[in-house]
C-alpha cells in the first residue's frame, strides 16, 4: 500500500482516461490505476447504491468492478471508461443478487466485512454465520479452503482465522490494501460455490 501511495504521489491528474488506462494495460504504473480508481470511484459506488441494499454488498460489488478493470490485458480496448464501468458494475450487481437469492449460503450476515474503520472490523462474521446457520458445512471448511487461489486462502485465513485486521493482512502478505480486500471478496465468493459443489457431492 506504501508503494502504491509513493506512485500516486507522482500524479496523473492531467492524463486522459484513455492515457491512464494504456500506461497502467502496459506498464502496471500503479499511479495510472489510482489517478482511474479516484476519478470514478463515486460513480460506480453510485450505480451499485441503486442495485443492491447492503453496503458491505455495494462496496463488495465496487471492488469487484475496479478488480475487472486492473485485470484488463492490453489487448483489451475500451473506448469509454466510464460507460465501461457503468455497465459492469451494473451487471456485477445483478449476478450478485441473483447468487444470493439461489444461494443463501454466505448471504444476508454480511455488515460484519464493512465497518467504519478498517482498523476495528469484525473478523470472525462468516464463520459465526456459518456454524449458526449451516453447522452441516463447517466440516466442509478445510477442503473448500484448500481449492482456493493461494492469494485469496491466505487473505481469509489471516483475516478470518488469525482476526486480523486488513492492514495487517497487507502487511503480513506484502499486498496492498485493494488487493487484500479483492482477494477476500473474490474468495467469500468463490468459497460459497465451492461449500455448494462439496455439499451437492455429499448427498
């Protein structure tokens, strides 16, 4: 997170959209992405306010936006920025909702990922859903956890089962903070699939 401060230092602010995003496609210039993720920000927040009810949701969804665009290859084109991100946060709100009304599991108990300071977030929010709700996956936990991406396993082990906090998983991992929090969005999501695929197999 120091580094990706250090950069944004340098400034952007006169670049066009189009320059900011080639430079960030081809050079991973992380100033580029921060100058991108502080102009539109508030616009995608926006759009994921008028889908989605939670705000642990809509600040999930946000991340989730801004994670497609700082994986965006270079052979990617995209002419608008921010009708590109319009209509992506606006379909990423839409599948999550359709997720959780299919699949509660990891839905509805949600408030605990967002607080109001990172510093003092409640960690343990999914697990106590978990075995309150479907003490039937707890025992799933382990093997679910062992098929996901190393980055995300390691970011809700730490967040989760050690209770630290997101900056102390950045820096423990080396990660910075958007990353973190990508990482642990991306592996709740990818663990619920997982917990339902293990539970389908074992009846």
């Amino acid at each position: 997170m120091k580094l990706f401060l250090r950069s944004a230092r340098r400034g952007r602010t006169d670049w066009t959209d189009e320059q900011l995003l080639t430079t960030w496609q081809e050079r991973r210039d992380e100033a580029c992405f921060q100058e991108l993720y502080n102009r539109y920000y508030h616009l995608v927040y926006r759009i994921c306010c008028k889908h989605l009810q939670q705000t642990a949701d809509r600040k999930d969804a946000t991340l989730a936006t801004f994670s497609a665009l700082m994986d965006t290859p270079a052979s990617k084109s995209i002419k608008s920025i921010p009708s590109w991100l319009h209509i992506l946060a606006r379909n990423t709100c839409i599948s999550m909702h359709r997720a959780q009304v299919s699949d509660p599991i990891l839905s509805g108990d949600e408030d605990f990922f967002e607080k109001n300071a990172d510093a003092v977030v409640e960690n343990e929010g999914m697990l106590r859903h978990i075995s309150r709700e479907h003490p039937h996956l707890t025992d799933l936990l382990p093997q679910a956890l062992d098929q996901l991406e190393e980055q995300q396993r390691q970011c809700i082990e730490l967040f989760y089962f050690e209770e630290m906090t997101y900056k102390q998983v950045s820096e423990s991992l080396g990660y910075d903070l958007k990353a973190v929090k990508s990482y642990l969005q991306n592996g709740r999501r990818r663990l619920s699939v997982l917990l339902r695929e293990l539970l389908s197999e074992r009846s």
